[in-house]
C-alpha cells in the first residue's frame, strides 16, 4: 500500500473516533484560551511582533552560509565540536560512533524533533544502547511504542486514564488518575537516568551565531539535566535554526513560548557556549552539535518556499488546524505534523511519496493567520500541489477531468452548458460509487442567474 | 565530513539572495520597550512587579534589608524544608553552596549556616552523590523584573547542576542585578567578557513545571519543586 493510501484509511479512521476528537478538542481549547490571553497581555501589537520577527528570520536565511559559519568559528574555540551532516543517516551514524568510542550503555534524551527526523533511538537500540526519552510526553509515547503525536505535545492524544494504565503496566506504577501523581511516577523513574547516562542528546530551539551558542527552551528541567549530568552532551539542530544575535532572544523566546503554550516565557531558557570550562565545577567534557541539513539546503534553493525555514517549531499550526484536529497527528505518519509538517516533508523525505499532505488541508488560512513568524503556509501548500503536478504525469482520467473543468470554468456559456448536462446526469450518479459519510447536495432546479433573469423580465 | 560542510554551504551560497538586496541587509534593531505590553509598568515599578510576578509563578520571594537578614531568611527556609523529601536523598538533608562572595558573607553570618551547609566548589563529586543533596544555594547573575526571571550562568551558581538537581532552589540575589526587562541581560551577556568565560547560563522563570498531562500544571517535573528567591536589598 502506498503512503497516500495508508494516510486515507488512517485519517478515515480518526475521523470517526469521537473520543479522540473529545481530547484534542479539549487540549486545543485550554490552549487557545492561554494563548489569547498572553498574545493581548504581553505585546503592544502581536502583528507587529511577528513581522518583525519575520524580518529578523529573512535577514537570517539571506545570510545564513556565513551565520552558520560564524556560529563554527566562535563555538570551535570554546572547544565544542562541530559536525556537518548533509543527510539523517550521517547525523545518526556520527553519534553512533561517537557513542561506541565512549562505551554508551545509557543515553538520556531530552525532547528533540531532530532526533525523530535523523531515527537515533531505533539506531542505538540496535546497537544494544539503552535510550530514556526525559520529557514527559516523550516519555509516554516511548513507552506506549508510539511515535509523538504532536511536535510540542507528544502526548497530546493519551488521557490520564490512559497514561495511568500504561505506567502501570510498564512502571509498576500505582494506579491513579492524578496528573501530578503521573508527573511524580515520571520524575521518580528517570531521576537516576539523568546522573547515570553516558551521554545526554537535545535538540535545540536557537542557534546563535554571534558568539557561538545552542539555546534549548523547555519547561520540566529535563533538559537541564540532560545538559549538566551526563559527560558528553550532543545537541542535533537543523541549519535554519540560527538567529544572528544574542539579543535576539529577548523577541525570539517570548514569541515562541506565547505561540507554543501561551506562557510568556518558557519556565528554563538555557544557552550554551561550550562544554564545561576549567573553572567551572561541572557539565560535560565533550559537547557536540550537529549541523542537519536533510533536505533543508535544497528546500532554500527554492526561493518561493525559502521562508518555510523561518518556522520554529511552536505548533501553533497544528492547533489551529481542523484538518489536524479531525485526524489527529499520527495519521501523517510523518516528524512534522500539521500544516508546517506538510510544507516541509514532500521536500524533506520525497515529493511524490508525500505529496498527498499538500492536500491534507482545507486552505482556510488559519495556520498561516497564527504563525509567529509570517510563514504563508497555506500558500506554500498551493505551490507544492503545483509542484507535484508539473512532475507527475498525472492519469488519463484525471487529466480529462481537469481539461472539461477548465473548459467549463474559462467560459459562461460552457458553464451553462454544463450545468444543463449535470441536472440530467445528477439521478445516475450513484453509479459511480456511494458513500454513508457523504452526500451531495441535489441541484436547484434553476441556479440564480435563472431566476435573476426571470425577475427582471 | 568535509564534504558535507562544503556540500551545504555551497546549496546555501548557491540559493542565497543578493548581497545587495534588501533582506540581506536589513537586520532590524528593536528593544522590549517598543514589543512588550508590560515594560513600562516593569520599568516604573520593577521590584514591585517582580514581586508579584514570581508570586504568579509560584516562586517564593524574600527581601532581606542586610546580609544578616538574609541570613535568617536562609536559616528559617533551610530549617523548615527538611520536611522536604525527594525520592532519592537520604534522609539526612542537607543544602550545599559554592564559593561565591555574597554566599560566603551570608553564611558567615550565622552559625548553622557555617556548619550546615555544604561548601562543594572545587571537588568533585559523583553525579548520583550530587543527587542527594535536598537543597541548592546559589547567586545569580541578573533578575528580570517584567518576567518575574531570574538568570544565573555557570559562573554565579557554581556549575550546571546546583540549581536543577536538588528539589529545592534557593537563589540569592542584590538589588543591583535588577534589570527591566531581557534585553538588558542579553546585551550584558554579549558584551562582558566575565560572562563570555562561562559555558553556560540559563533563564529560570519559576518553579519546573509540565501540562503535559491533558493540559493540566504540575509543579516539580524533573527539575526544582521549590523556587525562592532572597533579594538582599543593603549589601556590602
């Protein structure tokens, strides 16, 4: 079966679970409300805000060769490591190694797209490493066998009922439905990991490039931990992440915390220059970022879809997104869901294997109405359908249709025409297959330039 | 490796726009005066709303007229935590410091302060022993009055570990390291060079926290269950 075909039968399915669509309602309200609530409270003109911050992210990308660069420079000579990975498997196979030369048995994760887009934990697994995702939500879909459902809430879709069962199962857990007793099971379980481990691996939201620093924003601490316990700390951050300044930041983790959770700032905010100085008591002997291209450079070769790299990762288009609401986020069977997700995935993982995505959407706008950094994502949807047209040779059939639409549509006449044939036609058209969940609506017996044009005569 | 960082910073140069045009150049310059909502009132009145957004944040916060108050403060917080148990330390509570010189005054201050609590700048200790400590004391490196943030760097808490390990942060700071609003602080950070030695700071807003759960706020994920602040309003 191919990916287009899976993804119909998974979405037909979501569609229908009504209590799935009870739980994501309900997350999506809380969310909605805060956010309102922290966009009006906290910015003199959200609007403003978010041009400016698309203005900062355009001047990024226009020069992003020598940001990166300048970021290499500074953070080479506090004697972190750089490593470029053109393609996942070269950012996976680098940790691999890095992880056999310093004996790994256990690595502590905290929360990390990159990390799902490069497979890291099936390649360490493999290889008999022990791998603990730390973040909350993470750590629910790790052990519940699932992949994130969400790219900020992994565990959007589970209810406490749900995650008491399986820390039961998996855990030895206590049974409650508590969250804050969920929580305390979670903190108990991983609070030898993180002094344990061999490596600590993060993502990071911010690279900066004046000075040389990866900033990771986060609310449970895990991410901290995972930076000041372990040895050896790796962080997998994509090339578009950068931000040129320092100062930066002050615009930057505002704008991300109030679009991502409505807070107005993240509760921990850490930025790191390097791996621990002499001076300092503690932190890692060896830290390591990774550059991941992935598709990215090519994506950026396109000037018409550039400014897809501007987004950092809030989900605030996931949120807002009835496509992503009704379906859920597992049904893309992608890193990135929602609307950002995909943009990006067609030129990430293959055009024409994802290009059903650019259809996973009803255009409404509203993803691009809350983007925090001005991405036109429904716009940028319209041009991969373009783009994947122009290089498939579409069926028969399909193009026939296509060329009597565009017939009917450039012309009245033709429109009247066949809006004649359609009354006639309308009776027979169960023979083409009946659907329970949908039906057409029947024609009127005359359309209203009909009845206009009799009222007037 | 080489190759790949040649590949793609030539896909990069190759699809860059112009020098010339105008995204290139334009790199706005902004403060958080002209985006925040919420500077001004934290610039009139920036103890005061500290005060009340860390409360909102359920952080604790404390101000001590001297360092000898501050020191009773510390005593009082110290002594009536050891209530406080984290799963894994022992029962034996204990708070550790580093060296830092408003700690080693406010310690020196009082008795139980010299004798109870841990100095542990220059040994080093096994992460799982670091484990056990129950309460961490640290300086900072700014406060953040419109965030209600406190800002500390490896330098100013001894390390990365002292403020998130142990279940209880208690951070001390001096009304000079007061500042409006982020950009402050981040500038700070660009421009000094005693910050540019440390390999790590970290903006703390609050206690560590999680809605993880169906949307719902949990205090004391994996980091710091417990957050007080001690502002010494006289210091030395």
């Amino acid at each position: 079966m191919s990916e287009f075909t899976q993804f119909l039968s998974r979405a037909a399915l979501k569609a229908r679970d009504d209590e799935h669509r009870l739980k994501i309602a309900k997350a999506v309200a809380t969310y909605e409300t805060a956010v309102t609530a922290m966009k009006a409270n906290q910015f003199v003109d959200w609007q403003a805000a978010r041009h400016l911050a698309a203005t900062v992210k355009n001047h990024t990308l226009a020069n992003l060769a020598d940001l990166l660069e300048q970021f290499e420079v500074a953070f080479t000579a506090r004697g972190g490591k750089v490593f470029w990975a053109a393609t996942a498997a070269e950012a996976s196979d680098y940790i691999f190694q890095l992880a056999q030369r310093r004996q790994a048995k256990k690595v502590v994760k905290s929360k990390s797209m990159t990390t799902e887009e490069i497979h890291l934990n099936e390649k360490l697994e493999a290889a008999g490493i022990e791998v603990r995702e730390s973040d909350l939500g993470e750590l629910i879909v790790q052990l519940a066998g699932e992949k994130p459902y969400h790219i900020v809430t992994p565990a959007m879709h589970k209810s406490k009922a749900e995650i008491s069962r399986l820390f039961q199962e998996k855990l030895n857990a206590p049974p409650t439905e508590n969250a804050e007793e969920l929580t305390m099971v979670a903190r108990r379980h991983l609070r030898r990991d993180y002094v344990t481990a061999d490596i600590g691996i993060t993502g990071a939201n911010f690279i900066i490039a004046d000075g040389g620093a990866i900033v990771m924003t986060e609310n449970e601490g895990n991410g901290r931990l995972t930076m000041a316990c372990p040895p050896v700390h790796v962080a997998v951050a994509g090339i578009e992440k950068v931000i040129p300044r320092l100062n930066d930041l002050s615009l930057f983790l505002p704008l991300l915390a109030t679009s991502g959770t409505g807070q107005e700032i993240s509760c921990y905010n850490s930025i790191v220059w390097g791996p621990r100085r002499s001076t300092e008591d503690d932190g890692p002997e060896e830290m390591h970022v990774i550059l991941l291209d992935n598709g990215r450079s090519k994506l950026y070769q396109r000037p018409d879809l550039r400014q897809a790299l501007r987004c950092i990762r809030c989900g605030a288009c996931l949120n807002v997104c009835p496509v992503f609401r009704l379906i859920g986020g597992h049904a893309y069977n992608v890193v990135y869901q929602g609307p950002i997700g995909s943009v990006i995935t067609p030129h990430y993982n293959g055009l024409l294997q994802y290009q059903h995505l650019s259809y996973a959407s009803s255009l409404c706008g509203a993803c691009s109405d809350v983007c925090p950094v001005h991405i036109d994502l429904h716009h940028l949807l319209l041009e991969n359908r373009a783009e994947a047209v122009r290089q498939t040779r579409q069926n028969l059939l399909w193009r026939l249709g296509m060329q009597i639409y565009a017939w009917t549509m450039t012309n009245r006449s033709h429109l009247h025409f066949m809006r004649s044939l359609a009354r006639l036609g309308q009776p027979f058209l169960f023979l083409l297959g009946k659907s329970r969940r949908k039906r057409l609506p029947r024609l009127a017996a005359k359309s209203f330039a009909e009845l206009w044009k009799e009222s007037v005569s | 490796m080489s190759n790949a960082r040649e590949q793609i910073l030539q896909n990069l140069r190759k699809g860059a726009a112009p020098a010339s045009s105008q995204e290139s150049q334009l790199l706005p310059a902004f403060n958080d005066a002209i985006i925040f909502r919420n500077y001004e009132p934290a610039r009139q009145q920036p103890l005061q709303w500290f005060t009340e957004k860390i409360a909102a944040l359920k952080g604790e916060f404390y101000l001590s007229q001297n360092e000898t108050a501050a020191a009773k403060t510390l005593r009082e917080l110290l002594v009536s935590s050891v209530s406080l148990q984290d799963e894994n330390s022992s029962p034996k509570q204990s708070a550790a410091r580093h060296r830092h010189p408003l700690l080693d005054r406010i310690c020196a201050a009082d008795e139980w302060l010299a004798s109870n609590v841990q100095i542990i700048d220059g040994r080093p200790i096994a992460s799982p022993d670091f484990a056990q400590f129950a309460v961490g004391i640290t300086a900072v490196d700014f406060l953040v009055a419109r965030t209600g943030s406190i800002i500390l760097s490896a330098a100013t808490a001894g390390g990365r570990r002292l403020s998130v390990l142990p279940p209880f942060h208690v951070a001390i700071a001096t009304t000079d390291q007061l500042v409006i609003s982020l950009d402050e602080a981040m500038a700070t950070y660009q421009q000094r060079k005693e910050f540019n030695r440390s390999s790590y700071a970290t903006i703390i807003t609050g206690p560590s926290r999680t809605s993880d759960i169906e949307k719902i706020l949990v205090l004391g994920a994996h980091g710091p269950k417990r957050l007080a602040v001690i502002l010494v309003e006289e210091s030395v």
